[in-house]
C-alpha cells in the first residue's frame, strides 16, 4: 500500500533540529520528526521556538498513543475493545463536532467507519484488499452510532462497533499545538503535519503565508495565501492500493461500503478551527463536490476542490493562486 509519507523519513521517529539561527534575540528554528505516520515539521520564530517545537512533538506521541485507532495501547485502543473509558473534554468536543458533521453530511463522515477500515486493509502496516461484497455489507451494518454512548462517567462502544478518529485527530493536534505556540509565545510558525498545515502569528514583513496544495502527482497545483489559519487538504492519493489494474483509496463512503467515486482528486479547507476543517475535507471529498461545496459553505469555511480534470472550483472565496497561472 503506497503511502503519502517518504519512506527515507521512517527512521527519523525522533525529534531533530534541522536548522537554527538568530535574528536578533529572537531565535528562527526549523524542527523535523516522524509522527502519527507522517512527516511532520515544525518551522517558526520565537525566543522559545525549540522547546514550543518540543512540546508539539510530545504533543503528537501522545495523540499517536492515546487517539491512533492502529495503536495497541492508550484510549482508542480500549474502547474498540469494548471497555469504557474516561472521556478528557477536549476529546469529548472534538467527538461532538465528529457528530455534528456526521448528520450534516448525512453520514458521509462517520467516526464509527472502522470496522471498514480494517476490512479494507488500511490499518497500520497491514497491505489493502478488495472485500467480498457479504464482509462489505456485514461492516456496513456495524456502522451505527447508537453503539456509541457518552456519560459523565466516559465513553464506550458497544456490539462490535469501533471508532477511528483518522479524519480528525490531526486537526485537533493543530488546534492544541496553536495553545502550545501561544503558550511559548512564539512570534509566527508554520507546522506541516502531512496535509494539515497551521499558521500562526504574522510574518516579520506582513505579507501572507503561502501554503501549497499538492497536486497529488509530487507537485502543486495552487497556492492559498492567508493569514493564521489552518489548510487541511484529504486527497485520494494519500493513501491507496492497487488490485487488478484499479485503485482503491482510504476514504471509504459510509453507506455504500466502498472508496467514494466521485471524480474528486482532493479537497482543501481553510479554518481557523483545525478539527473541523480536517472533518470536514473528509466530509468534502466523499460527499463530492455539489454536496460537498453545500456542507462546507453551510459551515463557513473556505474550499478548494479540484477535480480528476483538473478542474478547480472553490467555496467561500479563498485567496488563491493556481500553479497554471503563475508568471515565471
Ligand atoms: P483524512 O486524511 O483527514 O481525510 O482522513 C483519512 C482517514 O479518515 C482514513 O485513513 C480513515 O482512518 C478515516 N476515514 C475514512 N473514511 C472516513 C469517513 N467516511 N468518515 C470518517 N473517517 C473516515
Ligand atoms: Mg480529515
């Protein structure tokens, strides 16, 4: 199964420092790891800028631990084996915003989507296969948010559902890491955690950050320039396999059973708020782009979808710049 990460970038599970310099007595410092099976790095001007880096870093080990769905130890991993857990309130709201974009998508986004996740193969190190059509519809009717239940004592799953808080877990890692920043306070910061970018500050000479959108192909097809925002983009690409001569990707349509099909490359949204743009470029990309544009539009975000054509449509009037446009 082919992967968004670069392989040369697994045996750097830990924290390093690629490069630090002064400015001043403001310290400029760019940080690299290995996280949540992603690339992740970490770039950004403050006196604190390495122990904020620090922070983020430990941060993201214990998201991994605690809210992978793949992990064999910490929260998630306890609830999908039926026991009931304490439920922190941040994860509690992040859970509830999960929720929320569950019934506005109609269930295109749905939290309790793992038991077809792991039929498919896209769990951790495992190689991706086409069901038989009897386990695609038996996983299907295990996707039922009544086997949720959340009370003041935590949260468990019963019946043999499970939950995978994927399509959000980065988002949220964004929006605690913005805290970690501020904390620290750092002057302006970009962090790329493998499709989820945040920035944050402003930049010493006032212009916009710039974030590429990736074309899917080793390239990028548009900039958005924007202030401190989060750009969150979830892409076919990201994360496939191949079966006789067809790809199948990880963003699986709850109600149909299968990778949504509907000549969508990726979708970028562009939020203050982290956890939900990072639902709701999921929630985006398997709705498709009329249903989609409506969702996102009816939460106020901005969106960039781009087509297997190449076709570029957006939502909220983003400030963007197509890589086709560019003068040289
Ligand atoms: P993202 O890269 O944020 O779009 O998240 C992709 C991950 O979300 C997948 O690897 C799955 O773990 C999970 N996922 C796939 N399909 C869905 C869905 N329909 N609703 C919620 N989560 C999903
Ligand atoms: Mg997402």
């Amino acid at each position: 199964m082919k992967k968004k990460l670069a392989v040369t970038f697994v045996g750097l599970a830990v924290f390093l420092p690629l490069i630090m310099f002064f400015a001043g007595n403001c310290k400029k410092a760019e940080f690299h790891s290995f996280k949540m099976d992603t690339d992740i790095r970490i770039s950004g001007q403050g006196r604190d800028m390495a122990k904020a880096a620090k922070e983020i870093n430990e941060l993201l080990d214990n998201i991994d631990k605690n809210l992978n769905s793949h992990s064999s130890e910490g929260m998630i991993f306890e609830l999908n084996s039926g026991k009931r857990v304490a439920l922190p309130a941040d994860i509690a709201e992040m859970i509830e915003l999960s929720e929320e974009v569950r019934e506005k998508s109609d269930g295109a986004f749905n939290i309790a989507v793992k038991p077809l996740i792991d039929i498919w193969g896209f769990s951790h190190g495992k190689s991706g296969r086409v069901p038989e059509k009897e386990e695609i519809e038996s996983a299907v009717k295990l996707i039922d948010n009544t086997k949720i239940e959340i009370s003041d004592d935590g949260i468990s799953v019963s019946d043999g559902g499970k939950i995978d808080l994927g399509a959000v877990a980065k988002g949220y890692a964004s929006d605690r890491s913005r805290e970690i920043l501020k904390k620290h306070k750092v002057k302006y910061a970009i962090l790329d955690f493998g499709g989820n970018i945040v920035t944050y500050g402003k930049k010493p000479d006032g212009t916009d950050f710039v974030v590429g959108i990736s074309d899917g192909d080793g390239g990028i097809y548009a900039y958005v320039f924007t202030g401190e925002t989060c750009v969150v983009t979830s892409g076919g690409y990201e994360r496939f396999f191949e079966e006789k001569g067809k790809r199948y990707h990880h963003l699986l349509d709850p109600h149909t059973g299968y990778p949504a099909k509907n000549g969508l490359k990726s979708v970028t949204i562009i939020s203050e708020n982290g956890t939900l743009a990072d639902a709701l470029s999921t929630a985006c990309f398997v709705l498709g782009e009329e249903k989609g544009g409506e969702l996102a539009e009816s939460f106020g975000v901005q969106a960039v979808f781009l087509d297997e054509k190449g076709k570029v449509f957006t939502v909220g009037n983003p400030k963007i710049k197509l890589e086709s446009e560019k003068e040289d």
